[in-house]
C-alpha cells in the first residue's frame, strides 16, 4: 500500500510559489521570458538554500510527517521492518527516526554512496562533518546495509573499519539468472542491440571513447 503525506521541502513550496504567480498576469512584454526568469531564481535560490541550510538535504523537512504517519500505520499493522533507499540522503535520517519510535529494525538501500558519493556537494568542512555523524549513526544502527556493487561495500569498510562485514549485503543492479531460465533464444540472424540505460557522467568519457572506437 502507499501512503501519502504532506510535505515541506522546497521542492513543493516552489511548486506552489509557480501556481501562485501563474494565476497572476505579469506587466511584461514577454510574459514567457519572464515566468522563465523567475523559475530559473527559484530553482538556483532553492539549491543554494537546499545545500547550505539543510542536512543531509530537505528531506528532513519531511520528518514529521513521515513520522505520524508511520507510527499510525505500525499501530494498525504488522510491520516487520523500516526499509528507506537513497539517495535523497535525508531519507536515511528519517527512517533511523521511524525505526528509532517505531522499535523496528532498519534496512537502509544505497543506491548512491553517501558521503563517498563525488557528486553529492557540501559546502563546508562543517556539512561534511554533519553527514558523516548522520551516515554513522544510521550505519551503525541499521540491521542491514544494501549496496549496488563490491567497490561500494569495499569503501563503506575501508572507511568505517568497525562496520560488521557481514551486515552489508550486495544486490547489484541487473537481472537474476533464475528469472529467464528455458527461456529460448531468439534467432537473429547475427544481429544485435547494444542499449545504455542510465547517466553518461563525465567520468565514464574515457570508457565511453574505448568502447566506441572499439565498436568502429
């Protein structure tokens, strides 16, 4: 089942900043440019507000919320245990508070690292230093970590050197083999279709090329 809840987080308060000013006719010659003028403030004013004030991130912002709902839910259900997937990273935060109120254990999916994680930007030593406290705390007190790879298992231990091995758990992105078994191959005819899903970030440039020149 999918319970909704209401929500602060920028994002939704920005959306409803938009539907405000759209039912208002703005004095402009070019009322295109300049509702496009003022979504692109928005959205970079809220970034910088989302970075600098928030940690991990404004999901936090959804903790109360989250938090009435679930326990009215495992106060009605049979619930056996929290399991949050991030990032958004704030999500961690706020199943370890559910987890924490609702005495359930806790199962935490990284689909991303967290701290490790090269593209998630803090701005300071001291926002760091916050979603290191958080990670560790929500480490330390999860029942299971899931990861999406061995390299991601083996940096979360090399950093984290009192985390029990065995506590996190692999299940890589793909398909399971027993899925597809006596399923018959498809004659064609010496052709086939290469298919890329997902992110092209700058960092895969160099593998990308090799492939491509290997390909021609």
């Amino acid at each position: 089942k999918i319970y909704r809840t209401h929500t602060l987080q920028l994002a939704h308060i920005l959306w409803w900043k938009q539907r405000f000013f759209r039912g208002k006719k703005e004095k402009s010659d070019d009322t295109g440019t300049a509702e496009s003028s003022h979504k692109s403030i928005a959205t970079n004013f809220a970034r910088l507000i989302r970075e600098w004030v928030f940690v991990p991130d404004d999901v936090i912002l959804w903790s109360p919320f989250a938090l009435q709902k679930a326990l009215k839910i495992c106060r009605n259900n049979k619930i056996d245990a929290v399991l949050c997937t991030a990032p958004p990273y704030g999500v961690m935060v706020v199943g370890f508070i559910i987890s924490k109120f609702a005495n359930l254990p806790l199962v935490v999916d990284l689909r991303d690292p967290w701290t490790q994680d090269p593209y998630f930007k803090m701005p300071t030593k001291l926002h760091k230093g916050l979603n290191e406290f958080f990670e560790r705390k929500v480490l330390d007190h999860a029942s299971r970590v899931i990861v999406i790879c061995n390299q991601m298992k083996e940096n979360l231990l090399s950093k984290y050197s009192d985390l029990q091995e065995d506590k996190v758990r692999v299940i890589t992105n793909g398909f399971a083999l027993e899925d597809f078994k006596g399923v018959r191959p498809i004659n064609t005819q010496g052709l086939f279709t290469i298919a890329y899903i997902g992110a092209l970030y700058a960092h895969h440039k160099d593998i990308f090329e090799s492939f491509c020149k290997a390909m021609v």
